[in-house]
C-alpha cells in the first residue's frame, strides 16, 4: 500500500467509523449529551463527597471546547438530567451534577453502548481487539503529538 492509500484509508475509515458510532442509538439524549453525563458520574463516583464537577474541568475532560460545553450543558439542563450550582466561596467558579433523571439516562445509554461494544469485541475476537486497541492508542499518542505540526507553515 502506498503511503497516499494509506492516508486515504486512514481517513475514509475514520470517517466510517464517526458514522457508525453516531448511529448507536442512546434514547432521548445525543452522544455529547452521554458523554458528558458520563464524565459527570465518573467524576462523582471518584469524589462522593463534592457537590459536582466543576464546568471547566467537564470541558476539559471530555475534550470540549468551553462554549461547546456550554451548549451541551445547556440542552442537558433543559431535558431535567443535569443541574448547575454557582459555589458560594467562589462564584466565577460552577459546578454540575446529574439529576435522578440524567442517572437514568446515563444508564439506559450505557447499557446500549455496552451491549453494542459487546458484540462487537465478541465477533473481533479478545485477542484481535486487545492488539488494535494498542495500536489505536499509540496511533492517537501520536496524533497529539503532532498536532501543532499540521497548523505550521510547511518549508
């Protein structure tokens, strides 16, 4: 394979693979909204004791830009799963927690992506699936890495 038909496989597979994973319906929420009610229960399953996670730390670890977070938590706020409290010592400073609501359709979700996962590791096979996701995740490492690289005026 060339490295021109690598890149074209690389990109139309990616491409593929966002349709696909966009497909997996998640009952009435989006997979931002998922992914983001998600981030909110793991970070409070880590942290029982807090009141939430903190707006800005959510953007940051779901890999959403602030404004993008903004949106999404608004969409979640409206839907009854997600609730925002401004902190009394702080107030530039707020955080997010999920309603019973956004429990429910976090697990509902989750069950649907497990399922889904499952079956597919299942037909992939464990060992095919351990070696590409090695292989994915160095690819990504990467990826990062060279981030800066794509934006830099070539010589």
């Amino acid at each position: 394979m060339t490295a021109d038909e690598m890149r074209t496989a690389l990109l139309r597979t990616t491409f593929r693979y966002g349709k696909v994973n966009m497909g997996i319906h998640l009952g009435n929420i989006t997979h931002g909204e998922f992914t983001t009610l998600q981030m909110v229960h793991m970070y409070r399953k880590k942290h029982p004791g807090e009141y939430g996670i903190g707006v800005s730390e959510l953007a940051r670890c779901s890999y959403m830009s602030p404004p993008a977070m903004s949106r999404t938590l608004k969409a979640v706020e409206e839907k009854g799963l997600a609730e925002r409290r401004v902190d009394s010592q702080n107030r530039r400073k707020t955080y997010v927690r999920l309603t019973p609501e956004g429990e429910n359709a976090r697990q509902h979700a989750w069950r649907m992506c497990t399922d889904y996962i499952n079956r597919v590791i299942e037909e992939m096979g464990e060992e095919k699936m351990e070696t590409f996701l090695a292989l994915w995740e160095e690819m990504v490492d990467l990826m990062e890495k060279n981030i800066p690289m794509f934006y830099e005026e070539p010589s």
